[in-house]
C-alpha cells in the first residue's frame, strides 16, 4: 500500500503560520511515502514569498519526506509585466524546483507533475503537445502493478464552485489532454486551484476520460477560504490499482483532524464510491 499527502493552494504571503506549523507536524508525523503540491505555492510569486514557500518544503524533506510540486497560476508574476512575460517562472525554478514537469517512482508509484500556469491565460491553465507527449511516454514504460498519479494545478475538466458560479474552465486543449491521459493508462488525477475538496471518476464527467479518479484538494493554508471549507489536505492510501482510500484531513482551529473516509473501487469501466464511515485512529 502506497500513502500520498495531497496539498494544494498554500499561497504563502496570504498564509496561516500557525496552519503551517500544525500541518507540518500532521505531516511528519504520519510520514506519507510522498507529499504532493499540486501549486499555488506563493500568493504573487514575490521573492520573500517564494522563500517562505521553499522553507517549507526544505522542512518537510529534511524531515524525511519527499515532495513533488507543479506551479499554479499565482506562482507566475501578476503585476511584474516584464518578468511575467520574459520569465514567469524563474522564481519557482530558484527556489522550488528547476524542473516543471518533476518525476517520482517506487516500487508502488509513477507519479509526473505537469505544469499547467500559462504567461497568457493569467487564472487559467493549458497543456501543450510536448507536454502530451511526456505523459505518454513517462507512463507507457512504468510497469502494469504501479497506480500512476498525473498532478496538474488546474484541472483537466470543468469543475463545480457553488450553485451561483457554476463550472470552472478547461484547461486549455482539453480534449486531446485527456486522450494523452487515456492513452497513458492514469489511475488518478490530482489537482487543486479553486479550493474545494472533491472526488469523481472522471467517465462520470466525460464519457471518453479514460479510467482515472479525480481528485482536487482545497487550500492547505490559506486564509483565502469559500463560506463553507476550512483548511484541508486529502491523504490517500492507494491499496491497488483499482481500491484507492480517500480521507479529508481539516483544520480545526488546533490541528489538522481526519474527517470521513472513502474507499473507491474500480468496476466495469470506472470508479464507484463503495465505503463512507469514520476512521478511527
């Protein structure tokens, strides 16, 4: 059984410390195999941001833990014009990682970040061909028995916010984005961006996604919450290639306690939710 942290959305700069400190210790202390952060890293992709953002990750990895990160949106400079359009991302590859399209892998995981954040779009996101081209191959050569995890920013599909702002944007390139997504043979899908937590086979949104679980995490320590989410991170126990647990972890105002479980069980052609009870540390 493989564990994952899934994070999201720590914007520092318009961070809790005292959220970061206790989901820190939640971390350590459970000591997933990996920890991902599916980005928006910084809040305005400011130096002192991205040095508050790289210590971090510097705590989390000198603790034992690896991390694997994709930029996000807010990651690329929004009123530095110059940097936003000549180096958007210099600053994350100083101080997070020089590389955008991070790879890990162990005996039980495949997993490839895909960075998403675009100069052009400003919120939204797009996948290029190159970027296809590396989920294909990354994936095509992993052995059948590995569960393989794709983490973009934003998410492939359109999402739901609230009754009142209805369904996120695709990323750009949609279509042929999921074909790359089929072809590689992807179990699940993390992402974040607009900082909800929700699970869903993906042929349950589209008919031709493909066999992935889709999962998006809300913000683990911003203060930039919706009226009814609280800080959170999901933390999944992937037991095979079709059985993957899904447990939200959220801030208590004290610390980070676990909420419902979920096991979710491939059948016929997609995902089905098959348990929802507590779990009892």
């Amino acid at each position: 059984m493989a564990t994952i942290a899934h994070l999201s959305d720590v914007h520092f700069g318009r961070h809790d410390p005292a959220v970061v400190a206790a989901l820190e210790t939640c971390l350590i202390e459970r000591r997933p195999e990996l920890v991902v952060v599916s980005g928006d890293f910084t809040q305005r992709a400011r130096i002192d941001q991205y040095e508050e953002a790289c210590a971090f990750v510097d705590r989390l990895e000198a603790g034992g833990l690896p991390v694997l990160g994709v930029p996000g949106n807010h990651d690329v400079p929004l009123y530095d014009v110059v940097r936003r359009f000549v180096r958007p991302l210099s600053r994350y590859r100083r101080y997070i990682d020089e590389e955008l399209c991070p790879w890990f892998e162990s005996e039980r995981l495949a997993v490839l970040g895909i960075n998403t954040a675009r100069s052009l779009t400003i919120k939204d996101g797009r996948i290029n061909r190159d970027q296809m081209r590396i989920i294909r191959d990354r994936f095509n050569a992993v052995p059948e028995a590995k569960t393989r995890i794709l983490v973009t920013h934003h998410p492939l599909f359109a999402m739901p916010i609230g009754e009142e702002e209805g369904l996120t944007k695709r990323v750009g390139r949609h279509e042929d984005a999921l074909l790359a997504v089929a072809d590689a043979g992807v179990h699940i899908l993390l992402a974040g961006h607009f900082h909800r937590s929700y699970v869903r086979s993906a042929r349950d949104m589209v008919e031709n996604a493909g066999p992935a679980l889709v999962i998006q995490a809300g913000t683990a320590t911003s203060t930039r919450l919706r009226a009814d989410e609280v800080q959170s991170f999901n933390w999944i126990h992937a037991h095979r290639n079709d059985a993957i647990d899904l447990q939200v972890f959220g801030w208590d105002g004290l610390t980070f306690a676990g909420g419902s479980h979920a096991r979710y069980n491939f059948e016929g052609d997609r995902w089905h939710a098959a348990v929802a009870e507590p779990v009892q540390e």
